[in-house]
C-alpha cells in the first residue's frame, strides 16, 4: 500500500463512477456546494426552521427583536446554556412552546415583497423614531479602534478621529462626497 497506489485507485474509482476526475482535489470532503454533501441539508433546514420559528416567538411576545434587551439572555438560557444536553427539538419547542415546524418560515416566504417592503420601512421608521430622543452626542466606548478603508485609501481610524462617532462622520462625509461626484 503505497500514496502512489491509493492515489491511483481513487482516480480510476472517480472515473469509473463519473467519467473523469472531480473538479474538487481528490479525497475531499465535499460541503453543500456540490451534491454529494446532500445527508447534511436537512440540519441547514432545520436550523432555518427554527430561526423563523424563535423570531415569531419573540415578535409575538415582544413586539420587536433588534435593541431588545430581553432577547439575549432568553436565547442564552433557553438555547446556549444547555449545550448538548438536551435535544434540538425539545429546546426549540420549550422556548417557543410549539414543537418545531415550518410555519412561521413558509408564512414568511408567502409575504409578497410590497408587504415586506412596506412592513420593513414601518419598522426601520418606528425604530428611529423610537431613538430620535435618545441622546447620540456621547462617544461609544467599544474598547477597539475602527478603521474605514476604501482600498489603500485609510478614510477614517477612531483612534484619531474622535472615536467611533468621529470615525463615522468622516465616513459619512467620504460617501456623500462619492455619491455627489458619480
């Protein structure tokens, strides 16, 4: 048993099966992109389904997720902390208190796109009004610096630029410049 040998038989087993040599390097292991990975897309549409489903929880129960203070530690409680001790389907259906089907998924791709156009700018519009009173003028302390970059073009660096705040503005100003000149 030589590399040499293995490496032979693999490809004479590729082409017997499919004609000729796989445009991916022998002996991978292929992912969704091609379809011999077909065993794992039910856990990508799982995990959808439960996504849509926890996001109509909590628009039911809250009335809103982004900005939701509630929203992080629910899903750590009901869905981080356990780990794999408990079963994907019953954490699901304990936080949501329906088991896991594809409903809230299937109605959101039902939503014609004027009404979730619509429904999205109502939403962005409430939520702006919502902070239009919160006070903007403080600097966001993230403990990091932020650098805008266009290419090698160093647009605007927090570090120097009055923070993250600072950072954005200049941001800003660089975009609106751009957009004025096109």
């Amino acid at each position: 048993m030589t590399k040499e040998n293995i490496m032979a038989l693999a490809a004479k087993i590729e082409t017997e099966i499919q004609g000729g040599p796989s445009s991916r390097p022998m002996l991978s292991i292929p992912h969704l992109v091609s379809d011999e990975a077909s065993c794992y897309y039910h856990g990508y549409t799982l995990a959808e389904m439960s996504v849509w489903q926890t996001r109509e929880y909590f628009f039911s129960k809250y009335g809103k997720i982004v900005d939701n203070p509630q929203v992080g530690p629910t899903l750590c409680e009901a869905y981080w902390q356990c780990g794999n001790s408990e079963d994907f389907l019953a954490i699901v259906e304990k936080l949501t208190g329906k088991p896991l089907s594809g409903d809230a998924w299937v109605s959101h791709l039902k939503e014609p796109v004027e009404d979730k156009v619509a429904r999205s700018k109502k939403e962005y519009d409430n939520a702006i009004e919502e902070t239009a009173e919160e006070d903007n003028t403080t600097d966001l302390d993230l403990d990091m610096t932020v650098r805008f970059v266009d290419g090698d073009l160093l647009i605007a660096d927090s570090s120097v630029d009055g923070g993250i705040l600072g950072a954005c503005q200049k941001f800003e100003e660089y975009v609106a410049k751009r957009v004025s000149e096109s």
